[in-house]
C-alpha cells in the first residue's frame, strides 16, 4: 500500500469536504441580510445579529480548514521522504488525536449544546434569545452534518495508517 498516496486522497477529500463550512457560512450571512432588508417582526429582526456572526464563525472555520490541508498536501510528499516510517507514526498520532477530539467534542459536547440550547427556547421567551438559540442549533448542526463525514473519513484513514504501521 502506498500511504503517501491514501494520505494524499486523504486531505483532497478533506480539501473537498470544507468548502462546505464556507458556504453554508456565506447561507447564514445572506440570511442575515435577508433579515436585514425583509425583516419587519421583532422576531425576524432579532436573527440578523445571530445569524451573520454564525455566517462569518462557519467561515473563518472552512477557511482555517481548507489553508491548513492545503499547506499540509504539500508537505506530505517531502516528509514522507525524509523519514517514511516516521511520517506514518506521526500521521497516526494526529489521526488518533484527532479521533478522540471528534468523539469528545463533536459527538458529545455539541449534542449536549444543542439539547441545552432547545430547553433554552422553552424558558426564554425574549426574540434575541430564541432567535440566538435557534441560530446556535442550526450551526451546530452544519457542523455535526460535515464533521459526521469527517470523522468517517479520518476513521478510515487511521486504519489504513495502522495497517501500514504494523506492515513495517
């Protein structure tokens, strides 16, 4: 098997998969102009702060992603030359450091967000509130829609870094 290929299909898929912070990012920001011009309701005018600063958080996010894969498709091939079996140990290192801060964070924390912000909306009846919550769970769940394939990639990628590790 050659790892510096499956590493290299690794972050292109990733490299495919970010944009998609990026524009549902630019969704919640055309949202919140939307509010902005159309609102006429406290309520609806209540979103448009929400709704932008979740906008530029899913972007600043998919850009942060799609630069650092970028910077590391290009330092595969070069650290996989100088030391291979080194670059294998610490690919697996990232990929299992990884993995758990997908099960602590996404797959824990966020669902605990998510349950605390939809009891949030029973008790606060004020429209910044409900409209700030109801914000919070919609990014909440783009980023649990995205990093639900994610996890699933990276999950595979360890496994193939695992079995090249115990190959050498």
């Amino acid at each position: 098997m050659d790892i510096i290929k499956v590493s290299t299909a690794w972050v292109k898929s990733e490299l495919f998969s970010t944009p998609f912070f990026v524009l549902s990012g630019v969704l919640f920001i055309v949202a919140s102009i939307g509010f902005w011009q159309l609102g006429k309701t406290e309520m609806a005018k209540a979103y448009i702060i929400p709704t932008l600063i979740a906008g530029v958080l899913l972007t600043v996010i998919g850009l942060g992603l799609f630069f650092t894969n970028k910077s590391r498709l290009a330092n595969f091939p070069v650290a996989y030359e100088q030391d291979s079996s080194g670059f294998v140990k610490s690919e697996l290192a990232r990929a299992e450091a990884t993995l758990k801060e997908y099960k602590t964070i996404v797959f824990t924390a966020i669902p605990i967000i998510i349950a605390v912000c939809a009891i949030g909306i029973m008790f606060l009846n004020t429209p910044i509130w409900r409209a700030s919550l109801i914000t919070t769970i919609a990014m909440l769940i783009v980023i649990l829609l995205i990093d639900g394939t994610a996890y699933a990639r990276i999950d595979a990628y360890n496994q193939q870094l695992i079995s090249v590790d115990k190959e050498n």
